[in-house]
C-alpha cells in the first residue's frame, strides 16, 4: 500500500535541477557562438530554448491539473479505495459473525429505511 517515488523533489533535486537548467543555458549559448552565431543572437537563441522549456513544463503542469492527475489526487483516490476495502471487509466480517436472526432482521430494518 505504501509506496515510495523515486522522483521525489527534495532539496538536493531542486538544487541540481537548478544547475542543470543553468548548465543548459551556458552549453546553449556557447553552442550557438560554436557555429558561428554572433555573442548577442546565440544569448537570445538560448534564452529562448530555456523560455520554451519552461513554457513546456507550466502547459504539462497544467494539463495534470486540469485533467485531475496530480500527485495529490491520486493519493487520495488510493487511500479512499483502500479506506473502502477495508471498512467493506470489516463490515463483511462483522455480518457474517451475527447469527442467523440478526442477519435478517439487520436486512429487513435497512430495506424499510
């Protein structure tokens, strides 16, 4: 039931996502002025780069939201299936455990409500 993401954000991740996002920018740049792109169009091409980059990651955030697939709505969905198999097993149980009698009277009282 309980299980551990491996791509859990912890401070060390935010960090070195950080660094690479600047890492990506300084290779783009230089990448660019490589190939023969003046210094002010290659900053501008790589900023670019990284701006869709970030454009892409806000429209895929969005859309889990939208769709209702984030993280914390799926938590939840899995905790209240789990919830109910359990409170659905325990009831079970406990039916079974009445006799014979109380069954039917339990069975006529909720079919008068």
């Amino acid at each position: 039931m309980a299980r551990v993401r491996a791509d859990v954000l912890t401070r060390a991740n935010v960090v070195l996502i950080g660094f690479s996002v600047i890492a990506l920018g300084v290779f783009a740049s230089n990448f660019f002025r490589v190939i023969g792109i003046d210094q002010a169009s290659a900053s501008i091409a790589s900023q670019l780069i990284l701006v869709l980059l970030l454009l892409g990651w806000t429209g895929s955030y969005l859309f889990r939201v939208f769709t209702g697939r984030m993280t914390f709505v799926e938590q939840r969905k899995r905790y209240l299936e789990a919830y109910e198999k359990l409170t659905s097993t325990e009831l079970q149980a406990r039916f079974e455990s009445m006799t014979q009698e109380e069954q039917i009277s339990l069975l006529k009282d909720l079919e008068n409500e």
